[in-house]
C-alpha cells in the first residue's frame, strides 16, 4: 500500500514539495495556518510563480474535475491527525530574525509542538527546512517517544523548482544511528523512488552534516558570486573586461563558469539570509572565526547595489534630481515573482529616495513590487517603462529583455540612448550599433 504523505508548511517550498509528492504517486495532506493560502491551494492556483507548479498542481488536487485527486489541502491539526500519515515533511519557514543575522526557529519549534499533538506512534517525521546545524537533535525531542525523526535538505532554485523536485541532482538525508535511521533510511528510499530508479545520487549522513549542506552550498554560490564581483571591482580600477576574465577562469575545470557573471549581486529568501544564519551559528559554536570570509562576501554582495546607483549618477551628470530612470526588472532573478532581498528593486528604491523619477517593468513580479515599493513607478511593458527616461538600468536578466527586446526601437522613445547593464547579459554589440550608450560593471566603456 502506498505511502501516506503530509506536507506542514505551503509556501514555496512546502507547495511544490506537497504537488511533487502527488506527482510521484502518493496521497497527500498539505497544512498551512494562512486560510487564504490553502483556499488557493485547493483551488489549484499557487500564490507565488513558479514555471510548472500550477499545472502540476491541478493535475492533482482532489476538487479539480479530471485531477487524480492525491492531493488536498487543510488549515486543521485534527484533520492531519485523522489522515494517518506515514511521512510528515516540515516545510516550513525560516526567516532572519528582525535585528540580528540568527535564524529564526519559532515556526519550526511550532510546527513540531502541534504535529507531536496528532502524529502516529510509529510515522516519520522529516524535516525540509534551512535550520542551525544541531537543531534535530533538539526538535527529536519535542517528538512523542517512538516516532522517527530523519534531516532532508532542500535545494530548489527558483525558476526551476519542480525539475529540482522531481529530477533532483542528489538527495541528502540526515539519520540518527540505530533501527530507527535504518527504518528512516528504509522509509525515505520508498518516498524518493522514482529519482533515486533515474540515478539520482542518496547522500546518507547524521544530524548535523545533512543541516550544514544547504548553507554550506549557498555559502560556497555566494562566495563565488562575490568572488567575481571582487574582480569587476579590480577590473574597473584597471581598466580589465571581467567578462572575458570570467571566461578565462571559468575553462578550469576546478573553477568552471557558473555564478561567474559579474553584476549587482545575489539577493532573494534564501543565499543572504542564510550566509547570515550560519556566521550566527557559528559564533554560537565557537567556531566564528571559520567564517568570517563570510562577513566580507556578503559585504562585497551589499556594495555592488550602491556602486550600480553611483554608476546611474555619474551617466546622468552627477544627479538624480528631475532625471527620468527607467529599471528593467524587479525581482531578484528571472522566472521568479520573487523580490525578497531583490537587488534590482533596491537599486530602484534608493534612486528614487535619492529624487529620481523611477519607472520598474518586470514581467512577473510587479504585485510583489508594489507592495514593497508602492511609491515607485511602474509600467505595463518596457517600452512604456523607458518612454522619455534619462537613462536605462536592466538589473533582473529575464529572458524577455536579453532576447526579445528591440534596442532601436526603445531608442527612438527614451529622453538619451544610454543603458547600464547590471547583470553583464544583454549584447554590448547589439546595443551600440542601434546607438546606445552601454555600460557593465568591470567591462570598459568601448
């Protein structure tokens, strides 16, 4: 008989983990304590964008006519208790706290406290969320005696989340020693069949290795990230195109050409607040000084949105005031809604607090913008976002502007042809033949 799965938590993570688990064959409960969430939920609609969740979503919710039927969702602990679920995956979030780099473990200590009110004797728990390394040892024991607990990362980008899900490049569980890891062990190898039959790779480890993975990862994506921002810094004092550095390096095969695109840094709900979580913890440990490169990246990371707004006052003589600027992107990357920590639409709100008319278009995120930046302008596509602007920033590589967009078309409605490009994506060539003035952090002007 198959498994029975529970989801606690449907955000980003816990949504697309609850419809994937259905995709894979299993009957699932999704609980959120949001009411308008789950309505979306069992609606079949997601409350964020995601390429592919909504459709595997409706594939699969029990009220859509046509649907499997596997998957439904509920606000109620009695009724994940009456489910009987052999497998509970904690999925949910874990901010930074408010005026510190820690993480915060209040929605996770309370989701443990209410399932341990309704779990079966003999069901495994399994917690999916990003939490200070020597965190299960403790939530074990917030768990009726008997009942197993196992770690399992997450490592779902943005924009690729249900491939990720679905097709995962490796599969790390944390187990305790013992019959109840093997029996943990034995129980996770049956939900993640189907992955582990196509060659997904099973990284069995403890406790505390399997909750250092995810922010050792971010730690290491973000290292290398700084790491050649570092370098377009270096670049433009000496007159090097960190561009064709990137290039350079990036043949090594013990380098390789990922994140070596230099731009206006990292952002989002995860990389940032994660660095920052584990430099807490680790001065928790007494191990802080193992990480205080960390302090410097994420300062690297910071230093590139102020030098993209230094970058925008010098093109326009040295001012912001009465200028016209237009911002292609809102959020923090492509094929996402997402503008957490969003360098693009910090760059945009600091020029505006600075007395710059700012006009946003982003394919996906505009809602989410407005919400956090309500006093911002924004348009309806980026021809109208660049009408009469004094300067153009692209600062979110979607794909509509490298591939889609018309440079001599945007010319001939923009106050002055000049474009600074952020994210070192768009075609300097491209531009400049249709008159652009084109500019990129660490490239030369020419």
């Amino acid at each position: 008989m198959a498994l029975k799965i529970t989801v606690i938590g449907t955000g980003y993570l816990g949504a697309t983990h609850a419809a994937a688990m259905a995709e894979l064959g299993f009957d699932v409960l999704g609980l959120d304590v949001a009411p308008a969430k789950i309505e979306m939920l069992a609606a079949g609609r997601v409350p964020m964008y995601e390429p592919g969740l909504e459709e595997l979503l409706a594939r699969h919710v029990d009220t859509i006519g046509g649907s499997t039927g596997r998957l439904r969702f509920t606000t109620s602990w009695d009724e994940l208790g009456a489910f009987d679920g052999d497998v509970h995956f904690v999925c949910v979030n874990t901010p930074q706290k408010h005026g510190e780099y820690a993480c915060d473990m209040s929605y996770v200590d309370s989701a443990f406290t209410s399932l341990a009110k309704v779990v079966r004797g003999d069901a495994l728990v399994v917690g999916k969320s990003t939490v200070p390394v020597g965190s299960a040892r403790r939530l074990v024991g917030l768990l009726p005696e008997g009942v197993a607990l196992a770690w399992n990362p997450e490592f779902l980008r943005e924009g690729f989340a249900v491939q990720d899900t679905l097709h995962p490049d490796r599969i790390v569980v944390g187990v305790p020693e013992g019959p109840a890891g093997e029996t943990a062990e034995k129980v996770l190898r049956e939900v993640y069949a189907t992955p582990l039959a196509e060659g997904s790779p099973l990284v069995l480890t403890d406790y505390p290795t399997s909750e250092l993975v995810k922010t050792a990862a971010n730690s290491f994506l973000a290292t290398k990230i700084s790491f050649i921002n570092a370098m377009a810094e270096v670049c433009e004092a000496g007159g090097g195109d960190v561009a064709r550095l990137a290039e350079a390096i990036g043949y090594d095969e013990r380098i390789g050409s990922k994140f070596l695109r230099a731009g206006i840094g990292f952002g989002g709900g995860c990389l940032p607040k994660d660095i920052r979580a584990f430099m807490a913890r680790a001065g928790e440990l007494g191990a802080d000084q193992a990480l205080t490169f960390l302090r410097e990246i994420d300062s690297i990371n910071m230093r590139r949105r102020a030098s993209m707004v230094e970058m925008a006052r010098e093109a326009l003589g040295g001012g912001f005031l009465g200028k016209r600027v237009a911002v292609l992107g809102a959020t923090f990357k492509p094929d996402s809604d997402d503008v957490r920590d969003s360098p693009a639409l910090n760059v945009a709100g600091q020029i505006h607090l600075q007395g710059g008319q700012v006009t946003v278009y982003d394919p996906k995120g505009m809602p989410n913008a407005r919400q956090v930046f309500p006093t911002l302008g924004y348009a309806d596509s980026a021809l109208d976002a660049v009408r009469g602007a004094d300067v153009v920033l692209h600062l979110t590589e979607w794909r509509e502007f490298r591939d889609a967009l018309d440079p001599a078309e945007l010319a001939g409605v923009v106050a002055s042809p000049v474009i600074l490009d952020g994210r070192n994506a768009l075609d300097p060539v491209r531009w400049r033949e249709a008159g652009w003035t084109y500019r990129a952090m660490g490239r030369p002007t020419a």
